[in-house]
C-alpha cells in the first residue's frame, strides 16, 4: 500500500469555496479502484492547515487516479485557494 499526504495552507477566507470544490474530487476518489481511503483533514491548533490523507493499493493505482477528470478538472481550482502550493510526500507501507 501507499499513503499519500498532501499538505497545505487554506487560508480562512477559501475555506467554502474550497470544500465545495473539494467534496466532490472526495467522493470521487473514494469509488475509484485500488483506493483504501480519501479524506480531507484540518489540523486541530491551526486552522488553516488541512492535508488530504490517502491510501491506494499501488502505484497504478495512484496514476489512474492522477489521470481521472474529476482530480484534474478540480485540483487547479483548489490549488489556486491554497496559499501556496501542496506539500505531497508518498509513503510505503512496511509492516
């Protein structure tokens, strides 16, 4: 499995319109193949801080998923609301 977390700054102001943009790349990706979860998180001390937190199957997995409309018809609107672009790292799974 792999885990992706994708982190960012939202500033207050974007917030609606970014999780209305945002509700649907979730759904979305949460019916594709290979993926175990897709969620959007805000972090508890800052509330400007989110990260969607993912697990996919594998790595094709993943391309399909990058290759999807809804994530590349939605991804440009949401990264335009962020203050700066996404922090992605992947991780493996070992144990």
């Amino acid at each position: 499995m792999i885990h992706i977390i994708a982190e960012g700054i939202l500033p207050s102001k974007n917030k609606k319109t970014f999780l209305e943009y945002a509700k649907p790349l979730v759904e979305a990706s949460q019916k594709e193949a290979g993926n175990i979860f897709y969620h959007f998180h805000q972090d508890f001390d800052n509330e400007e801080k989110i990260a969607f937190i993912e697990c996919w199957a594998d790595q094709d997995a993943i391309d399909s998923h990058n290759a999807s409309p809804h994530f590349t018809s939605i991804c440009p609107q949401l990264n335009a609301l962020l203050a700066e672009p996404l922090k992605i790292t992947l991780y493996k799974t070992l144990l």
